[in-house]
C-alpha cells in the first residue's frame, strides 16, 4: 500500500522502516532534510515541499502525521487543505487529545476529508516488535486502512476501538495506567535499595517476570535499567509528562469516577522537578510555630 508519512524523528522513522520491510510504498516530509534522507537512504521517496509531498501520492490519498500534539497537528493539517483532495485521509499517530481529534475529524469531513486517530504504543522498539494501535474513525476509512495497521502492529495488535476521537481517548487511558504501574515499580525498588539488605535489583527485577503476578515488559525495562547502572546513579530523579496524564485526570474530574493512584502518580512526576518544596518549608514552619518542632535551615 501507498502512505505519506510527515514527521520522521525517531517513532516516525522506525514506523517508516518497518512498512517499507513489508514492501509499502513510502513518501516522506519533515521540516529537516537530513531527516529525510535518512528514510530515503532506506528507501522510501523524499518531499521537500508538503505540495511535492501530496503530489507524490496517488489519491486517494493516505497521510500519516507523526508529529507533537497540540498546534503542530492544527498547523500541519492547515497546511495540507489546499493541496489535499476529497477521499484522501489524514491519520494522526501521535499523542493528541481525544477532543482535538474529534474536532479535526468534524472539521475534515466537512470538506470531504477522512480523519483517523491512531493512539501509538511502542516507543523505539516499535521497529523491532511493532507498535499496539488503537484506532479511531470510519469503518470503510479504517478498513482501507487495515493493511498499514497490520504491517505496524504485531498480530492481533491493533483494534478498531469506535468513531473517531476514540483511538486517541484509549491511548489516553492507557499512558495514565501506565503512569501508575511506573510510579509502583519506582515506590517498590527505592524500598528494595534502602533496605537493609545488600539486594542485586537487576536479578530481582528478572526474578519477578518469571511467573510473577507483576511481570510485565516495564519490568523488563527496569531489568535492563538496572543492568546498565545497578544504581541509577547517572540519572537525575526528574520525571517530565507529555500531556495525557493530566488530560486523564481532567477527564476523570469531568466524569466524577474515582482514579486516585492515576492522579498521584501523576502528581509525583511533579513533584520530582521541584528543586526545592515550598509546601514542605510551610509545613515545616508550622510544625516549629506550634510546637517548638526543629527546622533544618537552609
């Protein structure tokens, strides 16, 4: 099958590869040009301009945007309504609002365009073992759609999960789960490190995905992490967030269902980037003013 692909770091890039092993036909943009010669070099056909890059594509047309959520989806798409056609579709695979997608999506059929959100998990290993899809939209859109999704994912690794809007509020949830089953695993070993005990984490890391109720791939990566430096040591404890937890924390005020350990873990990931806690200097104030309790100064 044809795709165009826009957005070539390093998911799009590994996403690229991995249709073109399977024998599709690859058109590539990014705003960086040694980022498209570096999937030319594996043969995929180059754009220089988004006009070259439609151009290239027999209609009607498949664009994959693989770029940052937010304005450079709106910008992006912008850009291609003068030069697209009716039928073609525009599928977004990046981490974007379930909201914006149904906005885009409404807007797009409006002017006879398909739309298609593809919520994407795999991160850099998606090359090697592909990526789990969940995808958003039309059936007669999706199912055109299906040899691409197949190539990408493993088998039985994606699924057609409801209108559009829907892949992306699945991958939503999903990364807010995932938050929560990274933040357990990061309580747990720092409890195992500060033990007593001289404990080899890599080996326990491994022992508890032999069998155990916690094994899963995350566990796999701690092996490996610890691994490479038993004790994290070259790393600094600051844990950024890419959006989709605090829209699923939003979204779990606006539906008023409890989702305590999502929303802490999230909360958590805040509070590793303070240098110092404010709340924390207040508490400790108060704890001096009302009962004589010492402070550390600073």
């Amino acid at each position: 099958m044809e795709l165009g692909i826009i957005g070539l770091g390093r998911m799009g890039a590994h996403m690229a590869e991995r249709l073109m092993l399977d024998g599709h036909k690859l058109v590539s943009y990014d705003r960086s040009p040694e980022a498209i010669q570096r999937v030319v070099d594996k043969g995929a056909h180059g754009a220089h301009s988004l006009a070259d890059f439609v151009k290239q594509l027999s209609p009607p047309r498949a664009i994959w945007l693989m770029v940052p959520s937010g304005e450079p989806v709106d910008q992006t798409i912008e850009q291609l309504l003068p030069i697209v056609a009716k039928a073609d579709v525009i599928i977004d695979g990046g981490n974007s609002h379930y909201k914006d997608s149904i906005r885009r999506a409404k807007k797009l059929k409006e002017q006879g365009i398909y739309f298609v959100d593809a919520g994407t998990s795999g991160g850099i290993w998606g090359l090697k073992v592909g990526y789990c899809m969940m995808v958003g939209g039309e059936n007669e859109v999706v199912a055109r759609l299906e040899p691409i999704f197949k190539t990408l994912a493993p088998p039985e690794g994606y699924l057609h999960v409801g209108p559009s809007g829907a892949g992306h509020f699945v991958k939503m949830i999903h990364n807010g789960i995932e938050y929560g089953m990274m933040q357990a695993y990061g309580e747990g070993f720092e409890l195992l490190e500060a033990s007593q005990f001289d404990l080899d984490l890599p080996k326990i890391a491994h022992l508890w995905n032999q069998g155990s109720v916690v094994r899963s791939w995350l566990l796999e990566l701690c092996e490996d992490a610890f691994t490479k430096d038993p004790r994290l040591s070259a790393i600094q404890d600051y844990v950024d967030d890419s959006g989709e937890g605090r829209w699923m924390v939003q979204e779990a005020v606006e539906q008023t269902v409890p989702a305590p350990v999502l929303m802490l873990s999230l909360f958590a990931r805040f509070a590793s980037r303070q240098k110092q806690s404010f709340s924390g200097k207040v508490v400790a104030a108060l704890r001096a003013e009302f009962g004589g309790h010492p402070v550390r100064k600073a």
